[in-house]
C-alpha cells in the first residue's frame, strides 16, 4: 500500500489515502475532514503511481 497526500476539493485541507498499486481504478471516498465525497482515479504502472486525480462530487 502507498499513502498518498492530497488536498480535498471540498475543504482544500490535506488528506492522505492508502492506494493500491496493484490495481488501477476509480472509486468514491468521504473525506476525512468535512465528510465529503471524493471521485478518487488512479494509474499505476510497475506498482509506481502515474496518475493521481481527486474531484468533487455534487451533492
């Protein structure tokens, strides 16, 4: 696992997540500050992260 720090597009704090190198994907997580959802994307290649996006979710 790879924590990984970012700021939340809702609150604009900083948030870590641990990610899984081995799969690619996206997902939805609550923030752990302001409790709201984030659409989390990621890209791994040779279990290195290449690609990383956190957007907002309208709720």
């Amino acid at each position: 696992m790879l924590e990984h720090f970012f700021s939340c597009p809702h609150c604009w704090e900083t948030i870590s997540m641990l990610l899984d190198p081995s799969v690619s994907t996206s997902y939805i997580e609550d923030c752990e500050v302001c409790c709201n959802p984030i659409q989390i994307s990621t890209q791994f290649e040779a279990n290195e992260l290449v690609s990383f996006q956190a957007e907002s979710i309208e709720q």
